[in-house]
C-alpha cells in the first residue's frame, strides 16, 4: 500500500478514523492536564495550552467521526468470494 492509496478518500477508513480517535485520546489527556495545572497555579502558558489541546481534541473528534461515518456507507470486511491476487 502506497501513501496516496492510503490517503485516497474512501480507502482504509476505519485505519484513519482509528489514529484520529487515538489522537483525540492524547488531546483530551494534555488539554485534562493543562486545565488543571492552570486551575492551581493560573500560569498564562498552561491557559493558553488548555485552550489549544481542548480545540485539537474537538477536531479529531470531528476528523474520527467523519472517517468512521465514511465506513458506515462501505463494506469494511474483506470480500472473500474473491480470491486473491
């Protein structure tokens, strides 16, 4: 599988959807940080890092969504009528 197969609409969507919703996990965790270190020690870095984290989590979220709504509309199981080549 080549880089443009791999990023071409409609292929390996579930594999997309799933490094998205992986990056939605790390985001939530740093933006769960931040907040919380800026609610004890009100540093302007860790504000300003809660917000960022917090929106980066909200667009994989919508990026996890989008590939796994895509998979809805495919059949994601191998077709094993077929066989291969």
């Amino acid at each position: 599988m080549t880089a443009r197969e791999l990023c071409a609409s409609g292929n390996n969507e579930l594999l997309k959807g799933s490094v998205h919703a992986t990056a939605s996990v790390v985001a939530a965790v740093m933006a769960a940080y931040n907040i919380a270190a800026w609610w004890y020690r009100r540093d302007r870095h860790l504000r300003i890092n809660g917000v960022l984290y917090t929106l980066a989590f909200a667009w994989e979220v919508k990026q996890t969504l989008h590939h796994l709504t895509a998979c809805e509309g495919s059949d994601v199981s191998p077709d094993v009528s077929k066989p291969a080549a």
